[in-house]
C-alpha cells in the first residue's frame, strides 16, 4: 500500500538514547530539559526570536487567538484544514471567508480588505501547502485597519521568503508537528512570536495560567509537551535537510512524468525556499479527480483530497459565504503520495496511472 504521506522515523538508536536520560530523570513533562532544548534547537534553526512548543497546531491557533485577545470577526481562508474554521468558532469569534487567489491557492489580499467592517479585529491566513501568503501586502491591510494578524504555518516547516523565516511574519505565527509533517514530534506544535508581551501571555496559556507554583496571572489551558515528544522532533531535525532534498526529488520526477498533464499545479512565487511538503495536483474537472482516485485505489495507492470541501461550505456554520473559486479548487485537488521512503519506480507507477486515468474519464 501506497499512502499519501508516510512518516519520518529517525534511527531508533537516536531516540531510545534520549529516552534513556528520560527515564533517568524521572521528568517526563511540566516543561523539561528536552522541551527547552528542542525549542533552543528550533529557534537557532528557523532563525526565531522565540519558539514555544505545544502539544498540537490547533491548541497553537486557539492560544494565539486567546494570547490576541480576540473577540468578534476574524477574515480567514476557506482553503486549509478545518482545524483553521474551528479554532476560530471555538474561541468565540466569527470566521468572515475571503476566497482564494485561483493560482498560489491562499487567501486573496485584494477579498481581503473588501471584507473588513467594524466588527472585523484580524485575518487568519494559512500558507497552503507550505506557499507562503503575500506576507507583504497582508501586513500593509493589517495595518492599515489596526488589525492583528496571525498565520498558520501548520505546511511551511522551513519556508522562507527572500531568506527570511515564514514564521517571522505576522503577530503570531503557528505550526503543526503532527506525524504527517515533514518535521514532526509525532504530535505537536508551535507557536512564536516577535513581541515579549504576547510570548509571556502564550506562555501563561500554555500553562494553566501559572505564574510560580501557587500564582496564576491569566487564564490557561493544558498546551504543554512531553518530554517524549520532544525527544522525537530532536531526533528528527539534524534530518530535516536531507528529508527536504529526498521530496525535492521525488517531485522532479513527479514533474517530469506529469509534464503532460492536463491540469495545472499550484504557482509558487520567486523567492520562496520551498519544503517540498504536498504534490498538489489540480484536474480538469471533478469527475477526473473522482476517475483517477477510483484507479489508484485499485493499485492500493491513497491520495488525499486535501483541502475538501472549502470549509466556507462546512455543516456548522451559522452563515455560508460563496466562495466559487474555493469551492472550484477544492472539487478538483487531488494530493499526491510524497514522503522520504517513497522510491522513483513508486513515483513513476502513480504518474503513469494518472496520466491513463485521464485518458478515459
């Protein structure tokens, strides 16, 4: 079986020797020295002022709307996952849907500031597929309307524009070290920040608000990490530049199979240290998508329609905004098997079953 992501285990021998000073310790989490060292280790290689480690990307979302103190509507992308729609609901907030640019898939800045009123305090934007926003034009709106701004960067482990970390941009920014992702602490997050008041109201959230053993300064939650966790990611990021190189070649040949594919991929503008995270692929139609997925199913093969449905269509919401350029791209994406143990024939296989499976749908 071929699935659409695989994760990354470093060699056990790396990780059982952090487990052994674990059980030494007998501290197995309330912020211990693996904690502090992956978030040392994280800042030195994102080139972060300041990391906190949290046990998921959500609880890394619902910290930052909380840490922001938001209250009201928040403009965010109906194209991501629906852990982006539901922080926002769960933290008592309205999401205000802004569609999305039909080529980068992210948040279209232009819909953007037409969808700001009174009643809007930020904009919630993700970079899809780990392709950063137009961090420039969206800092300009935030501005410009005095509102925050936060980004999921639940894909973008290791992204930069123009040299500069994805994570420096924004009031807070997010990441998922999920076991799906490329860098991952099996679960897991991270949340960062450029300003110390906002650090220390993150810091208090993480924690129940405790300031000291017996002083509690804010109001908090359980978003702490494990020392087993974080013995994970420090296991796995010396490998992450070589995890970057290995998908980087799997989708050279991903492009060079699909060359004559009738769809289009996602652009990515010049710029961009790219981290090879998803193979997006974008069909002619929905019944392609549907036909090419029942194909690779009968090879055990198992894509993933990531992002479906656009989440401005999703059951729960009190009011349903069109969005048709989301709701076109989310009929039509399809993402492709990408990890490190993914061989060249694998490779080569699915393109080849695409490329027939568009022949007859």
């Amino acid at each position: 079986m071929i699935p659409v992501t695989k994760p990354y285990l470093p060699a056990k021998e790396t990780y059982l020797k952090l487990l052994d000073e674990v059980w030494q310790r007998n501290w197995l989490t309330n912020n211990g020295p693996l904690v502090n060292e992956l978030e040392l280790e994280l800042k030195e290689k994102l080139g972060l002022k300041h990391v906190l480690f949290v046990s998921n990307g959500t609880i890394a979302i619902q910290m930052a709307l909380k840490a922001l103190r938001l209250k009201g509507e928040i403009i965010t992308t109906p194209f991501s996952y629906v852990a982006t729609t539901s922080s926002i609901i769960w933290e008592g907030c309205k999401p205000v849907f802004a569609d999305i640019d039909a080529h980068t898939f992210n948040i279209d800045v232009n819909k953007v500031e037409k969808a700001i009123t009174k009643e809007t305090k930020a904009v919630l934007a993700t970079h899809v597929f780990g392709n950063p926003c137009d961090v420039v034009a969206l800092e300009a709106i935030c501005k410009k309307h005095q509102l925050k701004l936060i980004y999921d960067g639940a894909h973008a482990f290791g992204v930069k524009v123009n040299g500069k970390s994805i994570f420096e941009y924004g009031d807070i920014a997010t990441c998922s070290f999920h076991s799906t992702k490329l860098f991952h602490t099996v679960e897991g997050g991270m949340v960062t920040t450029n300003e110390s008041e906002t650090l220390r109201l993150l810091s208090l959230h993480r924690n129940f608000g405790h300031n000291g053993p017996e002083k509690f300064d804010a109001v908090g939650i359980n978003g702490k990490n494990s020392e087993f966790h974080a013995a994970m990611g420090l296991s796995i990021l010396p490998d992450f530049d070589k995890i970057v190189t290995r998908r980087e070649q799997l989708t050279a040949i991903y492009n060079d199979m699909l060359v004559n594919f009738k769809g289009s991929k996602q652009s990515i503008k010049g710029g961009v240290t790219y981290n090879y995270a998803y193979y997006p692929l974008l069909f002619e139609s929905e019944q392609k998508v549907l036909a090419t997925i029942a194909e690779l199913n009968k090879n055990w093969i198992y894509p993933r329609r990531y992002f479906y449905p656009s989440l401005n269509t999703i059951d729960y919401l009190e009011e349903k905004t069109p969005c048709p350029i989301s709701e076109n791209i989310a009929s039509r994406i399809l993402c492709l098997p990408l990890y490190y143990d993914l061989t060249e024939k694998e490779v080569q296989m699915i393109a080849r079953i695409i490329l027939r499976a568009q022949q007859y749908a």
